[in-house]
C-alpha cells in the first residue's frame, strides 16, 4: 500500500502520529507474528483488495483500525487492545474522540474475541485480520511458528494447551488448513535447549551462547539454578529477555527430567576458553552418574566474550558500575 494512503487516513481521521513511529512500535523485540513483516502489511494489503466499500472514506478508516489494533503487544490477552486502544487516543489530535473516531476505537475493541457483531466496517475488519487462518499449509506453519516464539516465555506445556483452545475456537469451513495445524500442535514435541547456570549476573558473554543455540533449538529456557559455592543470585538481570525463565534450587538432573514431559531437552553449556572446558568436562561427568541418557551441547562464545565472567563483573560493580553495566544484559 502506497504510504500517501496511510498518511491521508491518520490525517482525515486526526491522527498526531508518523508512520515511523506507528512501525517502530510494531516492530519492537520480542515481536515475531505481530510485526509490520508478517501482520500489520499483509492486513494493509488485504484492505488495500478489497473490493466492497461503499466509498474511500471506510477504507481509510480501516486503515486506521490497522495501524493500531495491535500497535501495544505484551501478550496479556485483552489488555493489549485496551492498550492499543489507549495509546490511539494520545495520538488523536485533541485527547477527545469525534463519533468516527470512536467508531475506529470499536472496530479494534472487536477484535478481542473477532467474532461478528451485526457492523459491517467492524466484520468486514475481523474477517481479514483473520486471513492468515486461510493460507496454504506452508503458510499455516510459519504462522505458528511465530507465535510460538512471540509465546516462548511460557512453558510450552501451558502454550500448548491454550493455543489449541484458541484455534479450535476459530474453525469453520473454509480455513481449510486449520484442522492441519491443530493436529500438528497436538504432536508436536519441540527441542528445547536449557541452558542453565548461576548467572550473576547474565552478561552479554551469556546472551552470545544463547543466542547460538536458539539457531539449533526450537526454543531454549534459561535456567538460573543456586550454586552453594557462590553468591545467591540475582534475577534482576534475566527478566528482559523476553525467554522463559526458571528460578530454581533443585538438582539440575530434576529440571531436565520435568522439561522433558512435553519436550526433547537438551542442556547447553558454553565455552569461553580451555579452563571451562576442563570445568565443563567434570560437571558433565557427575551429571551423567546421576542422568546417563542426558543430552549436552557446548558452543563456543566469540573471542571479544573470551574474558567476561560474572564474578569479575561483580567486582567492576562495586569499583565502578558505569563499566560493569557495559557487560551485563
């Protein structure tokens, strides 16, 4: 869609806001389905097709209802279109609302449960906020799969469950595909890396063995376990990964067997020199005493990572915060 279009709808509708911003929002971290990429054009497109408003005045105002039903995503069920909501009404000119503009506000207020409310704009807008659910299967599994990490701070067990309720809710005969995908969700067994450690704190070292793995793994947990030989951690530092989390004091060996109802698990360890590797080689032996099916893989951090450790890092904190916090995520 031609960005003049989107500029004159913000602006026949008063809207006090760039495109820039609108986009930026959409695509902040932590956002894989619900991206300018995968949702917000694709729905722009698809309004931008079709073929039955009585005039161009509606389609503006679909546009609209595009740009901000889903501009606020923190995964909170309907609290994100309450959000959005809000935050469309900061952007309107004078802070209070005209009937059109209110009427914008309704359409993205239906889309909580997008089920048909007797207006056409507001149906009209669900059913193509929806065609997702209507592609091929290759589609269909790209779909989920970025839900699936969108989601991935949940246990996939929990995610499981509610994304199954969710679909089925939404079958009807000419999603043709969506019987598929459920099915496929049912069986899917994910892999899963746990990368586990003390962590105190988590620095960038840590986020560059993450993120290798997650280019192996379907998904890897974060696993901050309490070690008796060091200092009680911190989570403070893991809660911005937008990844799940575990807090925990029980034996590794437990963890793994828990994660492993629902999952193919594997433990990652990362190694920044020979020293780790020689650490790492113990460790591994007394957990295959208590385990002797478990699964490690090690991956090798970056040379600029070579040198950070977290107990050197909480010695730069108490000399000098403002370096340490260059290290730590």
């Amino acid at each position: 869609m031609d960005m003049k279009v989107l500029v004159n709808a913000l602006t026949e509708f008063g809207v006090d806001i760039t495109l820039n911003e609108i986009f930026q929002m959409w695509d902040k971290r932590g956002r894989y389905h619900h991206t300018t990429e995968f949702h917000l054009f694709p729905l722009l497109e698809e309004i931008e097709n079709y073929e039955y408003f009585e005039n161009e005045h509606d389609r503006f105002m679909l546009i609209v209802a595009a740009l901000f039903h889903d501009i606020i995503y923190d995964k909170k069920g309907d609290k994100d279109v309450d959000n959005s909501i809000m935050f469309f009404r900061t952007c309107v000119s004078n802070h209070f609302l005209n009937e059109e503009q209110k009427r914008i506000v309704q359409i993205i207020e239906n889309t909580k449960d997008h089920k048909p409310k007797g207006d056409k704009l507001s149906d009209v807008f669900n059913e193509l906020d929806l065609k997702v659910l209507e592609q091929p299967l290759a589609g269909m599994l790209q779909y989920e799969r970025n839900i699936f990490l969108e989601f991935q701070e949940y246990p996939f067990d929990k995610y499981k469950e509610r994304r199954i309720e969710i679909l089925t809710s939404l079958l009807r005969r000419d999603r043709y595909m969506l019987p598929t995908l459920i099915e496929y969700i049912k069986n899917y067994v994910p892999k899963i890396g746990l990368y586990a450690g003390s962590f105190n704190p988590f620095t960038v070292a840590h986020l560059n063995i993450l993120e290798k793995a997650e280019t192996i793994f379907d998904k890897v947990i974060v696993a901050q376990l309490k070690n008796p030989d060091k200092d009680t951690p911190s989570a403070t530092s893991l809660l911005n990964l937008n990844r799940e989390l575990i807090f925990s004091d029980e034996l590794l060996v437990d963890i793994i067997t828990k994660v492993e109802s629902y999952a193919d698990v594997t433990l990652v360890r990362g190694l920044r020199n020979t020293d780790d590797f020689k650490e790492e080689n113990k460790l591994a032996f007394y957990l295959k005493e208590q385990k002797p099916d478990i699964k490690i893989v090690y991956f090798v951090s970056d040379k600029e990572f070579e040198y950070i450790s977290s107990s050197d890092i909480r010695i730069l904190k108490k000399l000098d915060s403002k370096l340490a916090d260059k290290f730590i995520i």
